[in-house]
C-alpha cells in the first residue's frame, strides 16, 4: 500500500531556503554575526506574524542580511521591524527593514562621538519651551498625558564627548509631512503600531545632522532614506547574492522525503538533502533567553515543551529543534492550536 507524503507547509518551505542561504548571509555580515542567529530571528519573526510567509522569500533574505549588517534584531525591544508591503512594479509582498528608535538610538550611541541620548514626545497640556540661538535652552515638564493622538512635538539631545549638549525639535507637523508622508510603510508597521517611538526616532535622525557619525551610522542613514524613497538599500547592496532569483528547494522524492519525516520522528535534527547536517548544535545562551522568554509570553508550560520535544531541560534545544518549536509557538500565538 503506498503512503501520501504531505507537501511541506509554507513554513517549512522558507525555513529551508534560509537554511539554504547560510553561506550568503556568511558573505554578507559582520563576522560577530552568524548566520544561524539570522535564521534563528527570521523564524522568530515568521511565528510572531504569519502574513511575513506571504512575502517573497528574496526580501526575507535581504531583510536579515541588513539586520546583520546593523547587528540590530527585530522583536518586542523595538530595534527593529520587518514589516510587509504590496510593491506595486511587482504587484508582490515583499519585506521591508525598518529601524526602530530604539536600534537608531542604539547606533548612535556606538560611536564615539556621543556620551548620552535621550528623546522624548511633548503632548498637549505639557509645559514645553525652547529656545535656539547663542544661548540655547529646552524645558519640558509632562503632566501625565500618554495618548499618541494628543503628540505635539518630539525633541532630542545628545551630550557630544567634549561636554557640549545638542538638540533638535520637531512639530508633529513636521514630523507628518516631511518624514511619515514620505515613507511608503506610512500606513503599516511601527508608523501605526509604534507611533510615539517613531516620532522620537525622526527627531533622532535629524539631531544626526549635528552630530560626527561612524560609518555603520551612516550606513543605516542612507538605508533609512532609501526605505522612505523606495530606492534599493545600500546594505542590500553589500550583498554578494543581491538581484539573483532565489531558487525554491528541490523537491523531495518520496524516499527522501519519507527519511526526512522518520529522522524527525525519533527526535533527531532534520538531514539537508545535501548532505549537510545541520542543527545538531546546542543553542548558545542568548538563544536559550531568547527562547525563554518567548515560552513564557506564550503562556505554556515549559513542561509541555520539553515533553513533546523529549528534552529533559530546555537548555538540550538545538538549532535544528528551535525552528519547530518556535513554529508552534506562532500557531499558539494565533490560537490554531485550541490551546
């Protein structure tokens, strides 16, 4: 009797051609970066918000590789988004980078020109005065308003190594019209969901202007503009598979795939149709974290996990492991699973 194999779902069709772009993503980012902590983040992003799986795999691909290149991660932190998007020339989803306040924050303060940064959104009923010039000065008193709608303005200040503060301001005017109305991610991601962040990381990257920046500041600069024109990303463009097609994993024939199933089955890492296997290492200790704490925002049981994976402690996950059970804590998160 002949046994129907299932096709592999859409998510294990991507998560294989991540697996299939390791020595890409190699060629493309900083040595600090390692490709399995890439793939490790996409996966993570795939679980946390399915609708990534209806993008071309192509800009999954690129989107890690320039969140390597920043060494800035998507996730609840705010460093990073990866937000969808219909590109109209190709009439496809595609995936776009976006740095958050906090990762443009973050790569401000790598260089050495800056001391201290802090940004904050002024709202209506606030006391809020300032002043350019000779002697400049900036005073902000809340009063306890928090609701996005009621922003006004958005400053920032930085202390520069020689002891000398700078800032900027911006109006909420401002901020619409010259940075949001440009941005064709305008409509969707952290422009909706994080709006007073995204406010702050304006006013941030104008204060940029004033400051001396490193190369990698300047690179995510020039990458933040390009995401508003629309233009392709210089780090992109550091990519030594940039413009190629990427090619869909060849189909498994059924002996194939039937091993493939059966290695899974007795808890071992899934073999690479190549030959290579992969995924036998432990994870490193910012991944067990990492994995920590996404378990514990799901709300099961670690118990649970470490019986259906047949793992005694959850530090014996390995990274052919993760991608699974992060998938089922995705299907969790959008309540598949009844649980």
């Amino acid at each position: 009797m002949t046994t129907a194999i299932a096709a592999p779902t859409k998510f294990e069709t991507v998560r294989d051609l991540l697996y299939k772009a390791r020595g890409r993503m190699q060629d493309a980012v900083p040595k600090h970066m390692t490709p399995e902590r890439l793939i490790k983040v996409g996966i993570a992003a795939l679980s946390r918000n399915p609708i990534l799986l209806e993008c071309t795999p192509e800009s999954l691909i690129l989107a890690l590789i320039e969140c390597g290149q920043l060494g800035l991660e998507p996730g609840p932190l705010g460093k990073a988004h990866m937000v969808p998007f219909r590109n109209s020339r190709t009439k496809q989803r595609e995936i776009q980078f976006i740095i958050g306040y906090q990762g443009m924050a973050d790569l401000v303060l790598r260089t050495e020109s800056v001391d201290s940064l802090d940004a904050r959104c002024v709202y209506e009923g606030d006391r809020f005065d300032y002043e350019y010039g000779l002697n400049q000065k900036l005073l902000h008193r809340p009063q306890g308003e928090t609701d996005p709608n009621r922003i006004t303005h958005a400053y920032a200040i930085a202390r520069t190594s020689d002891g000398e503060p700078v800032f900027e301001v911006l109006t909420r005017d401002a901020i619409e019209k010259g940075h949001r109305s440009r941005s064709k991610a305008k409509d969707s991601g952290p422009w909706v969901t994080d709006y007073a962040a995204m406010c702050k990381k304006t006013v941030v990257l104008v204060l940029c202007k004033l400051l001396r920046k490193s190369p990698e500041l300047e690179a995510a600069i020039a990458h933040d503009y390009s995401v508003e024109v629309g233009s392709p990303s210089p780090l992109a463009q550091l990519d030594p598979g940039y413009g190629e097609a990427v090619e869909p994993p060849a189909k498994k024939t059924k002996t194939q795939e039937t091993s493939r199933r059966m290695t899974a089955k007795k808890g071992n890492p899934p073999v690479d149709l190549e030959g290579d296997v992969y995924g036998r290492e432990k994870l490193s200790a910012t991944d067990i974290k990492d994995l920590n704490a996404n378990i514990g925002a799901s709300g099961i049981p670690i118990k649970t996990i470490l019986k259906k994976w047949n793992l005694k402690r959850i530090e014996d996950v390995t990274k052919g492991k993760a991608p699974e059970i992060y998938e089922f804590l995705g299907k969790v998160a959008k309540g598949a699973l009844g649980i």
